[in-house]
C-alpha cells in the first residue's frame, strides 16, 4: 500500500501526544481492521476485542513504528497476528472441550434484511474459510477480501511471495472442495 502523507502527520502529531491525532488514525483505519479480523475469526464478539487490541498494541509501539511500510500495512500485520494468536487460543480451548466430550460449535452468523439465499451462500463461505488452517485463511483474507496484492500479502505475513501464491491456490482449492461437498 502507498503511504499517505496524511497518515504521516497523523502520526508525528500522535507520537507527541496528541490524542485527537491517534483517534484520527483508528478512524481512518478501524474498518480496514475490522475486516480483517472479522476475516481470520468469523464474526464473533471475540473480533471486536482483537480488534481493539490491534489499535492498544499500535498505541504501544508508536515509537517503534519506523514508518517502512505504509500505516495500514502495518496495521494490518498487528491484525493479522492477534487473529492468529485468538485462533491457537480458540484451538485449545475446543481441544479442552472435546476432551471433556462437549461439543463447540461456531456462532450463528446474523444477516438481517438480506435475501435468504444471499445469506446462506456467505455463511457457506465463511464456513469454509473457517475451515481453512490460519496461514491460508491469512492469505485469502489479505490477497481475496481485502484486496492486498500479492507482494503486500507477503510483506505483511512475512512469507515469500511464491508461498502467497502456492496457499492461495491450495486455500482456494479447498474451498471449492468444501463448498462443493455442500449441498446447495
């Protein structure tokens, strides 16, 4: 992503304090955010607290911020990591469930004021995003929903591009697998 001159002044103002300026940047950039997590977790009450999160972390480390990839690629990145580490979270706690023989299952995806097929053909998809491992997810949230290019995707995930491009395909083949094996 290009960085924004805008984003830049937002962020020296910030830096010196300036509070207004930091709620200028979770505004600009809340959305963005929220998509993301959203992406990586389903959405569940957890995403808003990861996404929340997100911007605590970024407070934290305004100082370290070296301004080397744009503010939202950055952003994007801290997002991207909380997410995953929720998922390990959510992983163990659904390993000590099914210990215990209870049984978890996902929250119910509300889509009020949309047509019923529309909703169940999103809930499809997200279920089968869902069933994804995280590093797939990761790069079909980046590169497919957020629209990240490629090399964005990789910069963010730390991963080679050929990576990007070879879980992609794989997470894209799984899906269809998955949506496939649905009866529509």
């Amino acid at each position: 992503m290009k960085k924004d001159a805008g984003d830049l002044q937002l962020l020296e103002m910030a830096r010196k304090g300036d509070h207004r300026a930091f709620a200028g940047i979770v505004e600009r950039y809340k959305g963005m955010v929220a998509n993301v997590v959203k992406g990586m977790l389903g959405d569940v009450p957890e995403a808003d607290d990861v996404g929340q999160e997100v911007f605590i972390r970024f407070y934290h480390s305004l100082e370290r911020f070296r301004g080397e990839s744009a503010l939202g690629t950055y952003l994007t990145r801290i997002a991207i990591n909380l997410s995953l580490n929720a998922l390990k979270r959510r992983k163990r706690t659904l390993s000590l469930h099914n210990e215990d023989g209870e049984e978890q299952r996902w929250p119910e995806v509300s889509d009020e004021g949309r047509p019923m097929e529309r909703r169940e053909a999103r809930e499809l998809v997200e279920k089968a995003l869902r069933q994804l491992d995280e590093g797939y997810r990761a790069v079909v949230v980046l590169r497919l929903i957020e629209g990240y290019s490629t090399k964005e995707t990789a910069e963010i995930l730390g991963i080679p591009l050929g990576t990007v491009l070879s879980r992609l395909a794989r997470a894209q083949k799984k899906m269809k697998e998955t949506l496939s094996d649905t009866k529509l």
